[in-house]
C-alpha cells in the first residue's frame, strides 16, 4: 500500500449551496471530480493527524464508491480514524448524533437529500464540523477557494474496505470503524421522548404509516417505531434505501408523498401519517385530510414542548428561516423567549444553537429541529409528534385546530418554479430589488407594503454577515411575499415564492390555502412579473 500524489485540474463550479456541493451523478463521475473537492476539505482542515472523522450518507446511487475514495483520501491525509454507517449509510442526523457523542472532529454526508437519485439523478457531499452541523460560510468559501487552485490529491492504493461488517479495520495508518447506522441515534431519541407513553398508544391501537420514501429513513424508522415502540410490521412503508429511491423524488410533501396523502384522505386513514426525505432529516406530519404545513408544525412542538421530557425544562429560544411563516414568533411572545430570523440552510441555527440562544428550529421546508444535534432532524419531529398525541390523547386535527384558535392561523405556501432559464430567473431578481426602495407606503392588492428589502442576517454570535438571502416583501399586517433563488437545484434556477397571510380570527381558519393566499400571489406575479419573464405560467410544486 502506498499513497500517491496524483495531478489534477480544477473544476468549475464546486461552490457549495445551501447544504453542500449538489450535481448530477454524471458529473460526479467526472475522474477526479470528487477526489478535488475532497482534496479541497482537506486542504481546508490542515493538519489532520490524530483527528477522528464520521463518513456516511443516504444510501442514493454513487455513495459506496464514493465512501471508497473518500476513506483512501482521508488516510493519505494521516486522518487516525473514520467512522463509517454500515453499508456506507448514515442519515444526516445520524452523522450529527456520531460526531457529537464520539467526540469527532467533523464528518463528511453524502447525499443530495430530497433531490432524486440514480444514474441520472443527482449526487451531493458536504462537510459539517465539530459541533455536527453543517460547516459555516467561512469554512464552505475556504473549501471552494482551495477548488479554485487544486492541483493535486493525495490517495491510498489500498483495496476496498469492507463496509458490511461491523468492527474495526485498519487502511494504512487509519483505523476504520464500521457502526451500526441506527445505534447512537436510536439511544439519543430513546432519551428525549417517552417511548413508554408512546408504546401505551401504539398498543392500545392507535395507527400510523411512515413513509420512508425508499430512502436512508427506512431503517432508522422501522428500528424505532417498529421496533423499539412496538408498533405493528408495515407501519412503516416504502422502508428499504434503494440506490434510485425506486425512481421516486424523495421529497416529503404532499405533492411527491401522494400516495401516503390520498391514504390519509381515505376512509380507512390511519390516524397519524408522516414521511422524510433522501437523508433523514425532512418531515410531513399528515393527520386525517390534514397536511400540517411545517411552519405549524415548529410552532406546535414549540407551544407543547414542555410535554416530551427532554424538553420539559423549556425552551431559551426558536429560530426559524427568514422564509419560514411567522406562526413560531407567536409562540415564542406568548412563552416570553426571543425568536431569531435567519437565511436559509440548517448552518445558520448552528451559532444561535451553541451558544443555547435557541432549543428549537424550523424551516418552511419540512425541516424542524432542536439543540440535541446540529441538523434537522425528520425522524426527532415524528416521534415529538407521537409524543404529544400520547401525552395529549388528541389527534393532530385537533392539535391544529386548537392552536390556530388560541394563537390565529399563519396561512402558507410555497410555489417552486423548477429549472427556469438561470439568466432570466438573475435578471427577474435583479429588476425586483431595483424596485424595492419604492414599495414602502404604497398600496397594493388591497395592503399596504411596510417593509420592502433583501434580507441581511448578521448573526448575533459571531457577528458574521450574510447579505442577499431573499427579497421579502412585508405588509402592515404582517402579511408577507418572499422570493429567493434555490441553492440546492442542479438544473437551471429554481424561484421560490412564498407566501403567508395571518388570520386571527377562527370562524375564517377552514378557507382553502390557495384562495386565502390570492391577493398575495395576485402582488407576487405583478411585482416579479414572472410569466413574462420567465415564460412559466403555473408552478412546477406547490406546497
Ligand atoms: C432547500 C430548502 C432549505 C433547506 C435546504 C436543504 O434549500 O429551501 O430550507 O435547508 O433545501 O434541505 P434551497 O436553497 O433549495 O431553497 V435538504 O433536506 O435538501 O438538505
Ligand atoms: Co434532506
């Protein structure tokens, strides 16, 4: 066995996004593609003698090879020891929970999460830090810098590892540990909730499916819910990780979790359904006839926290994405704990979560999560679920209900515009903050706009400044339009528009999203004049 030093040239493009370095299979496969951006972490990281790292992803098509490559980089660059999910999985929450409670120095996740997978699908990587949480902007911009310049990669020409087999083997100075995927994560939620109370509900009858959506959830769910909560075999569906996710797109929403939504909708429902996304850590929470929006979802985990026993202490704080609907800040004045809005992208809570600012965060994108790791977190949110049904006895209708009438009713949703033309999606952008300076005291569609501008974040812990994150659009009511562009897409540009109206009053909580939501897509349009521009006249997903 020896380590080579082989030349290579940079290529275009390896800036990480939102979470991490996505594209397409194909160009993963690219010889040398992956191994500059390896290459580039661990320029990045310096010197790596005596450090521990966690590998592991969600299973998708190109994720044993690249378990592979990566272990054979990290001995060439005199890593001690990789942690590594059998089978080269771990979801992304698991990496979280093995950095944290091991003690590593970081990890690396593969996965481009609720992109689809396969051949033609799409393939990501990504480097979280110490904490277990997605590395920070600093570190991201180092990584893509070194990609800029790299012109060679240290490797091993050892064999292959055998991933299937728990233990510990060595690939040349490095020891490799195989870990079962489930373990840590399944002893951290086994702490968190009362799995004596929810194994009370689940024998008394009550019924639920999880969706796993063929993707990295499966196990995980089936071992916990299935297993350890004792719910009946085939409560959890769709829960084997497939290379391709059975050809599906792995995204937990009603739109692409139908199947689940239409059993939900039946006569026969059962009374919970949920699903995650490619890498775990996405959630829907579904009750009879109801897709909870996540925004309500956060807001209800935060109002009826003090319910699951490792939260029973409180809460110091939730942090939500600037996107993500304001029905949490209610929560958080009536519980008198401050509520921080940030960009977009699990690694901006990271601060505001070591620094014990917040207990709780959420994004409008299925994602919800806590301080007991460093990403979101899908399987933590179902079971927080189960955890207030038990407590409770109520049903998640109820739970909604309930809380829209004591805090009012955040409508909310968010229309994708998938693979526009990306120079006309920039120019459409472009002309929207152009126009935001104006906006201030006009009225439109019958509100009044308050706040026009491009969200800046300066993080209240480190001081550190994001500056364009989305154009928001706020009226006196608080009522609000938000466009941004995706940074997780791998074709063209992606417009999200979000939308949200706040109605107090309950005998108006029954209306249709969509039309309560009208006027506010009526100002989206005539602000952004998207048709026009970008020559779509619906949305690909409306969520
Ligand atoms: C999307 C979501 C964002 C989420 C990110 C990663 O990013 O909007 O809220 O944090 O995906 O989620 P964007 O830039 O495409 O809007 V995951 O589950 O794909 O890691
Ligand atoms: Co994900």
């Amino acid at each position: 066995m020896t380590i080579q030093t082989i030349a290579t040239t940079p290529f275009a493009g390896q800036r990480p996004g939102t979470s991490g370095l996505r594209k397409k299979v194909t160009e993963f496969q690219q010889p040398g593609y992956l191994e500059n951006f390896v290459e580039a972490i661990f320029l990045t990281l310096g010197d790596c003698s005596g450090r521990t790292l966690v590998l592991g992803g969600d299973g998708r098509f190109f994720n044993r090879e690249a378990v592979q490559t990566i272990l054979r980089m990290a001995a060439a660059h005199k890593v001690a020891k990789v942690l590594v999910g059998r089978g080269g999985i771990l979801s992304t929450p698991a990496v979280s929970c093995v950095i944290r409670k091991h003690g590593a120095n970081g990890g690396i996740v593969l996965s481009a999460s609720h992109n689809p997978g396969g051949p033609d699908g799409d393939f990501g990587i990504k480097y979280n830090i110490e904490n277990g949480g997605p590395a920070p902007e600093k570190i991201t911009e180092a990584i893509f810098a070194h990609t800029l310049t790299v012109n060679a990669y240290r490797i091993s020409d050892a064999g292959p590892v055998d991933l299937d087999r728990i233990g510990t083997t060595q690939l040349e100075d490095m020891q490799v540990e195989v870990i079962d995927p489930v373990a840590d994560y399944a002893e951290l939620m086994e702490r968190l909730f009362d799995f004596d109370a929810i194994r009370a509900l689940f024998s008394k009858g009550f019924r639920m499916r999880f969706d796993g959506m063929s993707a990295v959830s499966g196990p995980y769910a089936k071992a916990i819910i299935e297993g350890m909560l004792g719910a009946p075999a085939g409560t959890v569906i769709n829960g084997e990780p497939r290379e391709d996710f059975g050809g599906h797109h792995p995204d937990p929403n009603p739109v692409n979790a139908a199947e689940l939504v239409a059993l939900m909708d039946g006569a026969d429902a059962p009374d919970f359904g949920a699903a995650s996304d490619g890498d775990g850590d996405r959630n829907m929470i579904v009750g009879r006839r109801l897709a909870v929006s996540p925004s309500d979802s956060l807001a209800i985990i935060a109002a009826n926290a003090t319910l699951a026993p490792g939260y029973r202490a409180g809460l110091t704080g939730i942090a939500r994405s600037m996107p993500t609907s304001q029905a949490a800040d209610r929560v958080a004045a009536a519980l008198g704990i401050p509520c921080y809005e940030t960009p977009t992208g699990w690694k901006y809570f990271g601060n505001l979560l070591d620094a014990g600012m917040a207990t709780l965060c959420g994004e409008e994108s299925y994602g919800t999560g806590s301080d007991h790791i460093r990403e979101k977190d899908g399987l933590w949110a179902v079971l927080f679920w189960l955890n207030l049904l038990a407590a409770t006895g109520k049903s998640v209708n109820q739970l909604v209900e309930e809380h829209w009438a004591r805090f009012g009713r955040n409508y909310y949703s968010r229309h994708d515009y998938e693979a526009v033309d990306a120079e006309a999606a920039d120019q459409m952008m472009g002309a929207l903050r152009g126009k935001l300076a104006e906006l201030p005291g006009q009225d439109l569609g019958g509100y009044t706009v308050q706040l026009a501008d491009d969200f800046v974040y300066t993080d209240p812990v480190d001081n550190s400044v994001a500056t364009r994150q989305g154009v928001r659009i706020v009226m006196t009511d608080g009522s609000r339009v938000v466009l941004r562009l995706s940074g997780t897409g791998t074709e063209g540009a992606t417009v999200r528009i979000y939308l949200e109206r706040y109605e107090a009053d309950p005998a108006r909580h029954g209306l249709d999203t969509q039309a309560a939501l009208a006027p506010l897509i009526a100002i989206a349009e005539q602000l952004s004049a998207l048709k026009a521009r970008t020559g779509r006249q619906q949305p690909s997903v409306v969520t």
